[in-house]
C-alpha cells in the first residue's frame, strides 16, 4: 500500500521505462489514499520530454506541491535545481516524491541531498521495463542499479515492473517484465513492490502475481503519441 511506504519516495530509472508516468500515477493515487501536505520534485535534468512539470496545473489543481528547476521553462535543457527541493525533505509534514532523472547521471542530483536523507526516512524504487536494451536483462538491471546507488549515495529498497510498449502493452509483456524482476528481486533481496499496467490490463493478470499492481492512466501521453 502507498501509505505504508517510507516517507519520502526517490522514483529512478533507465530512459524510457516509463518513469516519470509511474511517478505522476504514484503521486496522484497517493493524493487519493493520504491527508495532509504533499509535493513531488521533477529532478529530471537529463532529458527534456515527459517531466512532471509539464503537468503543474493538474497537480496543483489535486494540492500537490510541484518543485522543478530554478530556471522556469518547461522544455529548456539548463540543469537547474531549486533549492527548494530540499524543503520537503526536512520537513516532515510532507510526503514527498522526488522524480529522477535517466540513468546515473541524473541520479547524481540525488547525491548532493543524500546527506539530510535518513535511513529509515526513505524509499527508492526502481522502475523496470523489459522492453528497453539497457533493462533487458537481469545482467542489465543489475548494472543499472549499481550504478544508480553508487551516483545517488542511496540503495534501492524496491522495484517495480513496468514493462510496457505503451498502448500496445500485452498482458505478455507485463509478465516477461515480472520474471526478469524477480529474478533481480532475489539476487538482490529487493522487494517487488510494484507491477505498473494501463487500467485494461489488470483483469488479465494473476491474482497472486507478486507486488502491488497499480493501474496507470496515460498523464504524460496526449491521445495522439
């Protein structure tokens, strides 16, 4: 359940896994399932597509604080971090989701706030899509994860399969993904926390699939991508 997560919720993952649609799912359920203060921080200073900030009106619109670079413009490729990324972290009135940038090198952003994070204070779940070259493999996954948590100063506490080839996502894919990422699940000792799917897919899978399924909505995709 999201309301048993740790306080704070560090989302990473290799490009394309689906990231970012994760994280605004998260956040919006969370927004449904908890009361009180909650903000969610686009730290995406890789890649200028599909970021969080993109929906500031929506989430705002749902009192859901959103944090995003210094320099404000959307679609610009400055790295710029706001000092006010920090604010939610050491106050404890928030929840807070923290949406990271590909790879490690956007995760790099986490390391320099890693210092005010506490161990027990703090989730980081990595998202997999078996779909994308670089998470294919357990080998890969692997080697993303160690490269994450060295980048970030943070070690992963959970994973999430989000294999998906967008609207054309099979009931397949989402069970090829789960079996790569229990495999990870047991050479690391990470919990499946997650399996992510479009809404029409959850009737088809198996009711003792391992992790929470969490059904998402397209936010980050217009009708026409």
């Amino acid at each position: 359940m999201i309301k048993d997560d740790k306080r704070i919720r560090i989302i990473i993952g290799h490009y394309g896994s689906g990231k970012t649609e994760f994280a605004m799912n998260y956040v919006m359920k969370m927004r449904e399932e908890l009361e009180g203060n909650i903000a969610i921080s686009d730290l995406d200073v890789v890649n200028v597509y599909f970021r969080t900030r993109e929906k500031r009106e929506l989430l705002e619109s749902k009192r859901i604080r959103v944090i995003d670079s210094s320099v404000k413009a959307s679609a610009v490729d400055v790295p710029a971090v706001s000092a006010e990324v920090m604010a939610p972290i050491q106050d404890e009135s928030y929840n807070y989701v923290m949406d990271v940038g590909g790879d490690f090198i956007g995760a790099k952003v986490v390391g320099r706030f890693s210092h005010l994070l506490k161990e027990n204070e703090y989730d980081m779940f990595c998202v997999v899509n078996a779909n994308r070259q670089e998470t294919a493999t357990v080998e890969g996954v692997l080697k993303h994860i160690e490269q994450i948590e060295e980048a970030s100063n943070c070690k992963v506490t959970g994973l999430i399969n989000n294999t998906h080839l967008v609207r054309e996502t099979t009931v397949e894919d989402v069970l090829r993904g789960q079996e790569l990422v229990k495999e990870v699940s047991k050479i690391k000792n990470i919990p499946i926390k997650y399996i992510s799917c479009l809404e029409e897919i959850v009737k088809n899978l198996p009711q003792d699939i391992e992790g929470e399924i969490l059904p998402i909505k397209m936010y980050m995709r217009e009708d026409w991508m």
